[in-house]
C-alpha cells in the first residue's frame, strides 16, 4: 500500500490538497483511501456529507475516513489508561481529573497514525492518504517513535522486574498500586505497532510526506524547519505543494501581493533544491464539493502521477566500506553551525536547527568509534573506525 501523508502550517490547503490528491487516484483505478488525524476535522465539510470513525464511499475507489480518537484511545491504551486512573484515585484525585490526566498529550494523534497498520494489514487499499495535523504537532509525532524506542531499549525491561520484585513492600508502604504484568504487556504491544508504523514511514519505496505550503515569508520558514526535522528523524519528502498561488490577472489591488510572491517562488526553488515543486493557483471560489476537488488534483499533477513517488532518496543510511563504517544523513537547509553531535556510549546525539534526534547505535558498530564527522552542502557524514584500543 503507498502511504502518502500531507502536513503543513495551519491554515495552507491541506486537507484540500489530501483529499485532492486521494480523488486523483481514485480516477486513476487505484482503491484509495483518505484519513484525517487532525482533530479538528475537515474532509467532512469538504466533501458535505457526514463522516466518520469507519470508511465511507465518495466516489469510485474512494473511500474516507475522520478517525475517532476514543475508540482509538480505548484499544490501544485502554488497560494502560485504567491504571493510571486507578493509581490517581488512589491518591486523592477526583473521578473526572483522573481521567483527564490518564491520557498523555498527543496520544491522540498517536493512535490515529496506528489506524495505517489496519489498513495496510487488511489489503483492502493501493494508496492511503493522511490529512495530518499542523506542522509542529506533526513532528511531535513523528519524533515520538524515537523517544520511545530510547526507553523501550534503555529502561523498559528493567522497570518491569524491578516492580516484580518491589511491588509487595512497596504498596504497603506508599499506600498505591504498582503496574502489573497486563500494564506492561500493553506497553510493549504499544511499542511493537509503533516501531511497525515507523518502519512503514520510513520506507521511501513505500511512504513519503509531502508539505503544503503558500507563498509566503513565515509560512516558507516553517516549511524549511519541517523539512530539516523530517530529514533528520529518517522520514522521506518526496514533494512539496505550494498552494494558493495568485493568478496574473489577479493584477491591480494586489500587485505587491503578485511582486512578493515571485520573490517569495524563486526563494522556495533555491530552498527546497531538486524537491519537486507542485503548483496550485487560488481559485476564484470556494473549492467545496467533488468537482472542486476534482479541478484541484487536476491543477496539481497536470504534470506528475498523483501516487507515484516523486523524489526516492533515503534521508538516512549506514553502509560499511574498506573496513569502516560511513552515516549519512540527509540535512537540507542548515548550516555547519546549527549541527552538533554528541557520542554517549551506544547513542548517537544529532541537533540541527534546534532540532535532537537521539540514534542507538546498531550492534554492527560495536567496538567502533566516531572518527570524523562532516556537513558536506546538505549531507551529513559520520565517519566510523575501529576501536583499536
């Protein structure tokens, strides 16, 4: 299944594009499905029909869906959430507080992005397209699967004989109850579909991010942010849409709108470099309804297949080479002082642009260490030798 997601700063087209490009599939022969992980939904109101937690036919091959986070919630998180609301109670906390409090921020989008392994699971779709939420909350997410993976690897497994041991003495003596084994078994299940979605969104052949984004200055640094940060935690970009561009008659009252949009367009071409570059120009009207929707993918892949990859490189690989090891890493737009890196026993440490992506290192680089590290245009390389000591 091509898994195909859009993200971007609030308010650029997103969900239009999505849906846009879902459409255009669907023309094309292709069982296509497109979900909102935003909680703020939209393809409801753009499509004006009713939507939701199941898939629901539009149009032929096309099938959406606005995913329901409770019933999420309760799947994935559902014993985990019992005992942290259990525990709460346990400690004064009223009813409505411990429930509020049993669910970590984000989650919710979390668990929506999980909803992908039914789908790919289930054979039903050749491409699914994600309607994600605004940029910053996008790369939270993305970046999660790292954070998680660092205590799974570090912790997880230590925590969970250490409660074994403890738990008798220790709920006596602080009057609450420890996670159980069914607390932890939920944990790990949690892990495994997390890495499992990871592995699937990080493989260029099969899924890829595109950004939507409009001519504009703060819109434009957003995007570039977005980019460096998708790079860095291994997620592929295969296009960028730069959406609600003025049309040449659209003249007179709005001339130095037309003015800095070219600027801001030649600005965007150096930026985002031989990313390809898809165009769609503001309507005159609300673009509301499947014909609209229509005229919007046709304006967008005038010139490219809607689901094909448009760009396949690897933001990330480790390949060995006359005894060494070489990392690269894919960082578009930042420069030598905005990269820093640290070693920390078996972890690599990368920030760039205020950006930190912890990497573990793989067990094939055991007994080697960093030997030089270079930012070369937008790729980074990390030298690995041999321990010799």
């Amino acid at each position: 299944m091509r898994i195909i997601l859009y993200t971007g700063k609030g308010g650029v087209g997103k969900t239009t594009v999505s849906a846009a490009t879902a459409l255009a599939c669907a023309r094309r022969g292709q069982r296509t499905i497109v979900l909102s992980t935003d909680a703020a939904h939209s393809l409801a109101d753009l499509f004006n029909r009713p939507i939701g937690p199941e898939p629901i036919r539009v149009a032929k091959n096309l099938d959406v869906c606005e995913i329901e986070v409770h019933h999420e919630l309760a799947k994935n998180w559902g014993t985990i959430r019992a005992y942290i609301k259990h525990f709460l109670a346990s400690r004064g906390y009223g009813e409505v507080i411990a429930d509020e409090l049993s669910v970590l921020p984000g989650m919710e989008d979390l668990f929506s992005l999980l909803r992908l392994l039914e789908l790919e699971e289930s054979g039903g779709y050749d491409v699914a397209v994600i309607d994600c939420a605004p940029t910053g909350a996008t790369l939270q997410l993305l970046g999660f699967a790292d954070v998680f993976d660092w205590y799974m690897n570090r912790f997880f497994d230590i925590e969970r004989k250490l409660v074994r041991v403890i738990r008798p003495m220790a709920e006596r003596v602080i009057k609450a109850p420890l996670p159980g084994d069914e607390v932890f078994g939920q944990i790990e299940q949690l892990y495994q579909r997390m890495m499992a979605i990871k592995n699937l969104l990080t493989d260029p052949e099969r899924a890829s991010v595109r950004l939507v984004l409009n001519p504009e200055k703060m819109v434009i640094a957003e995007s570039r942010r977005a980019f460096t940060c998708l790079c860095l935690y291994g997620y592929p970009v295969d296009a960028i849409v730069v959406n609600r561009l003025l049309p040449p008659e659209a003249g007179g009252y709005l001339d130095d709108w037309l003015k800095a949009q070219k600027e801001h367009l030649d600005f965007i071409r150096v930026a985002f470099g031989s990313l390809p570059q898809l165009q769609c120009r503001l309507f005159p009207r609300e673009m509301v309804g499947l014909e609209a929707v229509k005229q919007v993918g046709a304006e967008i892949f005038a010139a490219h297949e809607p689901g094909a990859v448009l760009a396949n490189h690897r933001p990330f690989d480790l390949e060995p080479e006359n005894g060494f090891y070489k990392m690269r890493l894919h960082l578009p737009g930042v420069s030598k002082k905005e990269v820093e890196l640290l070693v920390k026993e078996n972890e690599l440490i990368i920030t760039a642009a205020g950006y930190r992506r912890h990497i573990l290192l793989p067990r094939q680089l055991e007994g080697y260490l960093v030997a030089k590290a270079r930012l070369d245009g937008d790729q980074f390389h990390v030298l690995f030798t041999k321990d010799s000591a």
